[in-house]
C-alpha cells in the first residue's frame, strides 16, 4: 500500500533553489547526511540511557557509507534511531522543520552535553544537489514494520511499505549525471574525510560488487586529540595528531590546548607553526568545528585574523550557525568567542616566557611575525603581549623592550637603533660595536608598522634605523664646524648637486672618511607609499632625505678643508668620497658604479705618479 502527498514548505524559498543554492558546495551533502544519521544514533543511545528503549541489535553502532557502481547510487546506512510514518511526515516533508530541534525540545530537561549536530531539517535536502531521486528506507525503534520515501526532486513525495528488517535508516541517492565523481572511492572518501573526520560515530565506505579487504576500518577518528584532556595528551600525541591533520612532516613548535565549558563550549587545539619571515606569504589553516563536524576553515567571525598564520583546531558546539553551517550569526557572541581565544593565546606564551624563557628566546624568530602581526590587528592582545616582546640585539642577545632602554639609558636614552640589513649596514654595525653600543634586527617587512605603533603608544620611545643619525658616543661634542660652510660648497659644486645636504663632524672612528645618514621620517614615510603601491600619490614629495656626514678626524677631510687641492683632484675626491659613503649604506646604480669604478682606476694612477 502505497501513497502520495505534496512536500510542505515552510519558507519563502521554492523547492528548487532550497535544492541549488542552499550550500556553496555540492560536496557538503556527504556532510548533512552523515550527520543527520550521526545524530539518530546519539537520539537512541540517549533513549536507551534514559530506560526509553532498549537495544536489542546489541551491535557497535556505525555509519556506512555504499557505493554501487552499477546502480549508480550511494547510500548511506545508520542503526541508529529510525523514523515512523508520521515523523518521515513530519520531519521531511516539511521543509525546514528540525528534528533535532524538536527532540532537544522534548528532552532539554533530561539532556547532558549529549552531542546532537543537526538543527536544520534542510539538510537532508542537500542530497538533491547531486541525486536525481532520493530514496529513504527506515525502521523506528518505536515501529513495527518500515516505511520507504522517495522523491524524485520535485515538490511530491511516495511513501510505500519499506524493506529495512532493522532499526535505523538507509538513504539511497540515484547519482546524476554531474556528480557521478561521487560513485569514485578515492574521490568520496576524500570528501568525506574533508568533512567527518572527527565524527563521534565510526563511518565505514564500501563498494558493493567489489572484493572487499578482510578487515574494514573507519575512515574517521571518533575520539580526536583535541577533545580530550590536555593532562592525557602527550608531545608525541600532539606531533603526529598535527602531522595527520596538516599533512605537515615538520614539527610544530609549540602548541595550545583550548579546553572550555563556561561560558560557552570550546575545545581545540592551536599549533605555532615555523613561520617563514614573509608572513604576506604564510598560509594558515584553522579548521572550524561543530560537534566534531567540520564547518570551513578560516572563519574571520570566530578566528581573530591574525591566528590565521596559525594551524588548528577548534570546535564549538555553541556557535550560532545559519541555515548551511557555513555562515555566523550573532555578532556579539562570537565575538565573545574570538576574545577568548586571543586570551588564551597571549596567556601561553606569556606563560612561555615566565616559565621557559630559554625556549620563548629560541622560538622567538620563527614566532616573531606572528606575534607583531597580532600586535597590530588586535589591541587587547597587544595589551598583553607589549612588554613580551623580545628584541635581537645584533650581540645575538634577546630583550624585552624595558631592558633595552635600562642598557642604553646613559647613552641614548628612549631611543632604540635598529638594523634592517646586516649586509647593508655593516659599518654602521661595526661602528656600533667599537663604541660598546646595542642596535637591535629589525629585518622583517612588517617591523615598520610595528615600531611605528610601538610609538603611538608609547611617546617616550623612538626607533631610529642605524643609519639614520649618530649615537652620541660616536662623536665628539666638540666639533670644529668652521669648515663645513667649505665644505659644503665644495662637495655641492664637484657633485653638481646644489641640494645636497653635508654635515661636519668629529667622528671618535679615524678609519671612516665619509657616511651617509638618511632621515627616518622620509625613509620610513617613503616605505610606507611602497608598501601601500601608492606610487601616484606624490611619490617624488617623499625622496630620502640624505646627509653627506664628513668626519673632521679623517686625513683626507682635514686636506679638502685646510687645502687648496687642484680641480681634477678634487673632483674626483668628493665624487668618490660620496659614493663610498654610499656605498656603505646601498648598492649603487648600474651608471653609477661604472662611474666608480673609472674613477678608481684614475685615483690608483694618480698614487703612483
């Protein structure tokens, strides 16, 4: 005995776009309907815990998943719960009506932590994405006798008398032609591992009319690392679950084990990965679970953005979903969500710090762009995470920033000299190094923004790069500069550059005839257009503002100043004490070192004349 009806939808949604549009991605249908039978066998484990039922299968609950190549269809096979006439009635042809919702509404008084996934009735609806009829066959815990469904995707429906002999629910798919991919083992069990990987119940894939191995093992790890107790977990527990769930052969460096029930559920596990120094080319990968259910990756609304250099896990069963789980809702709780999570990380490495200082050193460059990147994206964790940040002295000595300025305070007090380019600037290093004074490696890209909020927040503190001015104890105060006015019109005249800025001093270093100082608000401003590709803008308005800085205490200073050297010679002097200046501090341009070069030849044969 057979009947029909009409699918009753409630929603402003006609049937079909609930069948096209409804989810991004038509591979999530292995989602939905794996974890609606996921959630019909947690139902009849909690009735069989609350004396409802009894289980007379007495067998190890499952999930199979079955291929038939030759049908052309997948079916997906629970023991769990199962469903009567009158809950097909009203659970699936009334689009839109949960029933999960319901049961937890009947039962909320008698529930635990009990995982129950489903609070959509329109997931079942995804296998219309791929099927061109879908058949289901279910036996209920309650019923005698089994029910079958069948719909072939329009707005009727069939039910018959059904051919399960036991409880549970079998949902068949007669695969259309576009997704026929589906009926392929490697392509479904990659899907399905993409999705369920961590689904409490084991989920087993066969293919029917096929050999089958003699041992079958589920696809899924039902009791994942990062849901249990961080005191059960080892290192090595944490290694290999992360190598298996990034496909990563590295170890991480370290990692945190989010474990929450108040406010709000939470657990997950998030790994500090080996970051390269180019953190615009880093790609994390923070996969986001509900009741061990995957949702996406890299959900900003959950994961603070800068986490996302980060790999990991997190799963939260509180987190107010849409319709097709791959959206957020409720703003304001998520927030409290993300909040949490960027505590709980600068709590770690705080932690790391006070504990395991030698390590937190150790770490430090490879974490170092993640903790400014987060410095700047993230106020709070700035608030917590300024006075640990450490910073590498070209001595190799790491400090925090307070014990940088108590070393330099009678030297050059809340300032800070930095290093971009040890290559580069490897004569200022050495200067800095002869007069006993630290500067500190500041070669990352995103070092300018960070040194930059660093001084928002901080008034008293200055960065100055290296090359930007001279330390006090470089120099003396002394400085005879009667000569400079000469000077500089000299150097102006035989470099044919009416603008050039020159600067006399009486440098404590003899062996150093000339340098170059660029000003660190233009270089920094200039940097900054770069970075933003904001050459339109006025680029030519934010040249580097050079000083030419000629040292009194060099032989060949005090003759240009004190002497009349013939034309020839003198031009050559100062061409060429400006380009060794500059090139000390940059590599010249290709004209320009040809230049030198020639220029150097003519100086060897004037020496031995």
């Amino acid at each position: 005995m057979s009947k029909q009806g009409n699918l009753s939808i409630h929603s402003e949604n006609i049937f079909p776009i609930i069948k096209k549009w409804l989810y991004s991605d038509h591979d999530i249908f292995t989602r939905e309907l794996i974890s609606n039978a996921s959630d019909a066998i947690l139902k009849f484990k909690k009735l069989c815990d609350l004396g409802e039922v009894s289980d007379q299968l007495n067998e190890p609950f499952k999930i199979t998943v079955s291929i038939d190549e030759t049908n052309q269809t997948l079916s997906f096979s629970d023991n769990g719960i199962g469903m009567t006439e009158e809950e097909i009635e009203k659970y699936i042809t009334q689009i839109a009506f949960s029933g999960a919702e319901d049961f937890l509404a009947k039962y909320k008084d008698k529930m635990d932590q009990d995982q129950i996934i489903g609070h959509f009735g329109l997931g079942f609806y995804s296998a219309f994405m791929v099927a061109k009829e879908v058949e289901i066959d279910t036996l209920s815990c309650h019923g005698n006798s089994a029910v079958k469904w069948t719909c072939d995707g329009g707005t009727t429906y069939t039910l018959s008398e059904g051919e399960r002999q036991t409880r549970g629910t079998t949902i068949t798919l007669r695969m259309n032609d576009e997704s026929k991919e589906f009926l392929n083992l490697y392509t479904l069990t990659q899907t399905i591992e993409k999705y369920c990987s961590f689904m409490p119940i084991p989920i087993y894939i066969i293919e029917l009319g096929k050999e089958q191995p003699e041992e079958i093992k589920p696809i899924n790890e039902t009791e994942p690392l990062y849901i249990k107790q961080p005191a059960d977990c080892s290192d090595e527990d944490y290694k290999s679950f992360y190598h298996k769930a990034f496909m990563d052969f590295n170890d991480p460096l370290f990692w945190i084990h989010l474990n929450m029930d108040y406010p709000f559920r939470l657990k997950g596990i998030l790994y500090f990965p080996k970051l390269s120094h180019e953190f615009e080319t880093i790609e994390g990968r923070i996969k986001l679970y509900n009741n061990q259910v995957f949702v996406a990756e890299n959900i900003k609304e959950v994961i603070p953005e800068f986490l996302l250099l980060l790999k990991g896990i997190i799963d939260c069963p509180d987190l107010p979903l849409n319709v097709s789980r791959s959206l957020l809702q409720n703003d304001g709780f998520v927030k409290k969500i993300a909040d949490y999570i960027t505590k709980k990380v600068a709590d770690k490495l705080i932690s790391l710090y006070k504990k395991e200082e030698e390590s937190y050193k150790k770490f430090w460059d490879d974490i170092s762009p993640f903790i400014k990147y987060g410095c700047l994206r993230e106020s709070k964790f700035y608030d917590k995470m300024k006075d640990y940040a450490l910073f590498k002295t070209v001595e190799d000595e790491y400090l925090i920033l307070n014990d940088y300025l108590e070393k330099v305070k009678e030297t050059t007090p809340n300032k800070i000299f930095y290093v971009s380019d040890k290559n580069q600037q490897s004569q200022y290093i050495k200067m800095f190094r002869e007069n006993n004074l630290p500067a500190v490696y500041l070669e990352h890209s995103i070092d300018n923004a960070f040194i930059s909020h660093i001084e928002r927040e901080n008034k008293e503190v200055k960065f100055a790069r290296i090359d930007s001015d001279i330390a006090g104890t470089m120099k003396d105060e002394n400085t005879d500069k009667s000569s400079e006015e000469k000077l500089t019109n000299l150097f102006r005249k035989e470099l044919g550059n009416e603008a050039l800025k020159v600067s006399v001093e009486n440098l404590k270093s003899a062996s150093i005839p000339s340098m170059i100082l660029i000003s660190e608000e233009s270089r920094r401003m200039q940097e900054m257009m770069k970075l933003y590709n904001m050459g339109g803008m006025g680029m030519d308005n934010f040249k580097d503002e050079v000083t030419l800085v000629l040292n009194q205490n060099h032989s060949l200073i005090k003759k240009l100043s004190e002497e009349n050297i013939p034309d020839e010679a003198s031009k050559l002097l100062c061409a060429h004490l400006y380009d060794l200046a500059l090139l000390a501090n940059r590599s010249l341009s290709p004209d320009a070192m040809h230049a030198f070069l020639e220029r150097s030849n003519q100086l060897l044969e004037m020496a031995v004349k």
